[in-house]
C-alpha cells in the first residue's frame, strides 16, 4: 500500500493567562483558542496532528498551565508542544509530564513520528529572555536524531525563527546562534520544513536550503511596522493556523504548507452548475 498524506495541524502563541485576563488589557485568549481548537476539530480531513509552537502561557504561571489544559481538552487530535519566551520549562514539563521528552531536565525537545513522517521539536527557550537559543544538548540530539533515520522525510518545529523578518523589535529577539543550526541542517537532505512562531504572522522564507515558516497565531498578530514607525505594537487581526501537508512522492515527498483562517464563512459554492458550464 503507497503512503498516504500526512496533515500536521501548527498552532502558536497561544499566550493563556489566568480565567478572566486579557491579554495587553485587549485580547481574549482564551476565547481564542477556543474558536482554533473548533476550527481544528472541524477540518477535513482531520489533521494527523498539533503541534504547539510555543508561547502557551503568557507570564507564566501554574494557574495559567492548568488553565491551558481545561481548554485543550475538547481538542479531538493528538498534539505536543514546545516553550517559547513566555514560557516555563519547569511548568510546562510539569504540565504534559507523559510527553515524550527526549532528556529528562532541560530542554523539553520531542520526537514524534506520524506515519512516515518525523516531527523533531526543538527548544529555543531561554530562561527569562525574549530571544531564542539552541543549546549544545539540542544541537547534538538534533543532529544524532536526523542522522538515526536518514530515510524519513523531517519537519522540524521551534519558536523561534532563524531568519530576520523585517520587524525590528522581533528581529532583535529571534534565534541568536542560527548559524549553528544551518550546518545541521544542510547535512540533513530529509529536513523538508523548517516551522516557527513568535512573530504571530504567516511568513515564509528560505534558511539554509529548506522552506522555512513562521505561523500565524489564533489571538492577535505583531503590527507588520517594516518602516520602524511605531513603537512595539499588535493588532487584532483575522486568526489563522498553519497546515503542513506531507504529499508522498519521489524522494522525501512534497510538503505544502496552507493557511487556514479560523471562523465561519460564505460557501463553499459551486463554480459549475448541472449543466456543467461555469456559472
């Protein structure tokens, strides 16, 4: 039997803080999470899985943990997550402690395996600080892990992003030793995707040869402020996931990644009628 497609289902920055709280005085979080697990339980056909993309929490707090996990519990799909700048290590692996950690303190890196499809989650977390970081440990488990199945085809999943943006308060706090991740990453051919957040827009790019993502979040978006004329600012725009479809095919396949906006919307309509002529 060939493979079939494998539909990996990205959510990020979910930022939950206590029942009740607003995000910067103005956004309902978790009522926005809310609407992106509907929305995920509702695609067609149902993703093969969620991965998290950090920033689960806001400030963070157990409350905030425990919080997270009442409203992730209607969600119909397996998922896994990973820490971003606002989140804890210690909380989080307190949290989801059956995750599938690879080290048992420190970094909360995964590997998870969907079909034939390996999802590696990196984390770039550092205690405290905005910007993002790959410690030695996770350099050496990514680079020992992609070298243990060089036939599978890879997607790997971190919070921060390798690239500039253009944003200058984000682009200031991205992945620091990026240039410690592209030698890796280049010596991988079954790499295919390179997924991240923090950014809370869709944006895509190229590092180190591999199509490289940042997902947009359910809540609010980053204020896309190329010309640096305002000071760090949000704004509440339409909410979106990403979808990376693994298409099976020569080589390591094909990854297709969709933007899906999340709410109700006219349609779908028919673009031809019975007769079969275009309307």
């Amino acid at each position: 039997m060939s493979p079939k497609p494998v539909h990996i289902a990205q959510i990020s920055d979910l930022h939950i803080k206590p029942p009740g709280s607003l995000a910067y005085g103005k956004v309902d979080t978790a009522n926005a999470l809310e609407r992106c697990i509907a929305a995920l339980n509702a695609f067609d056909p149902a993703p093969d899985f969620v991965v998290i993309s950090g920033d689960l929490a806001d400030t963070p707090t157990a409350e905030e943990y425990q919080y997270l996990k009442r409203l992730l519990a209607p969600l119909k799909l397996p998922f896994a997550g990973i820490p971003g700048n606002h989140d804890s290590r210690e909380l989080m692996r307190a949290a989801f402690p059956s995750a599938s950690y690879a080290f048992v303190s420190g970094p909360l890196n995964q590997k998870i395996e969907v079909a034939g499809l390996d999802l590696l989650l990196l984390d770039s977390s550092v205690h405290r600080k905005p910007h993002g970081e790959l410690e030695e440990p996770t350099l050496q488990w990514l680079d020992t892990t992609l070298a243990s199945s060089p036939d599978r085809p890879a997607l790997l999943f971190l919070h921060h992003p390798p690239f500039k943006a253009g944003i200058w308060h984000m682009d200031r706090q991205n992945l620091v030793n990026a240039s410690e991740l592209a030698p890796i990453v280049r010596h991988h051919p079954r790499v295919q995707l390179i997924a991240t957040g923090h950014v809370h827009r869709a944006t895509l790019t190229m590092f180190a040869g591999v199509p490289t993502t940042i997902c947009p979040a359910p809540n609010h978006a980053v204020d896309l402020d190329l010309a640096e004329l305002r000071e760090p600012s949000f704004k509440v725009e339409p909410p979106a996931f990403h979808l990376h479809s693994w298409l099976p095919g020569e080589g390591f396949g094909t990854v297709v990644t969709h933007q899906v906006p999340i709410g109700t919307f006219d349609g779908p309509h028919p673009f031809f009628g019975p007769d079969g002529k275009l309307l």
